[in-house]
C-alpha cells in the first residue's frame, strides 16, 4: 500500500525534474524487489524505506539521487562506493539509472536491510 504522502512527493517530483524521477523510481523499483514488503515514507524529504526497523532513504537533489544508510557505517564496502565520513550514516550517491549496477546498489540495500532486521 502506497502512502499518500509518497505519491505527493513523486508527483510533485516528477513535474519540477522528471531525469530524477524517473532515477528515483529505478531505485525504488530495485529496493522492491530485494525487499517486497518494505515499508515506505516520507521523511526528511525523501522516500524512507522500512522492515523492522529503517534500512535506507532515497533523496533526490537537482544533480543526482543519494541512497543513505542510516547505520552505514556498520556496511562492508567491498566496492568502495560508500561516500560518508560521518560517525554512523554513508551513501551512495546516483547520476543515472546505471550507477545502480555500476555502484552495486542492491548488494548494498541488501546488507542494510539484513542488519536492519538484527535485534
């Protein structure tokens, strides 16, 4: 079930620059298929995407699209695509829908959610 306060925020997002739509919605799209049943809302202005606990958030800038781990420091980062220096929270920052291959993004959603699930 999508949140009205999602749809809002992509339709309004979709008419002020429609190139970062559509990148947020390929991110979207891959979080959803790694996790089907994430929960997603809208905070701090972008999509935050939930299990037992958050794992990610999708914001979109003029220039590009950051996926941020809240915990990322606790992420191994084989690829060395993690950006962040920060005492917990690292992101991945997207220019095009092929930087989410090219970074790996799934191997790294994947890992935040598992560790998101850890009591």
């Amino acid at each position: 079930m999508t949140d009205v306060n999602v749809s809002r925020l992509l339709q309004e997002l979709q008419i002020t620059n429609p190139e970062r739509y559509e990148l947020v919605q390929a991110v979207r799209q891959a979080i959803y298929r790694l996790v089907p049943d994430a929960l997603e809302r809208v905070m701090y202005g972008g999509f935050m995407f939930s299990g037992v606990a958050q794992f990610c958030g999708v914001f979109a800038y003029r220039e590009h699209v950051s996926v941020e781990f809240g915990r990322g420091f606790d992420l191994d980062d084989p690829h060395g695509v993690l950006e962040g220096s920060g005492k917990l929270r690292r992101h991945i920052r997207l220019v095009s829908a092929a930087d989410i291959t090219s970074k790996f993004l799934e191997l790294y959603v994947d890992a935040a959610y598992r560790n998101s699930q850890l009591p």
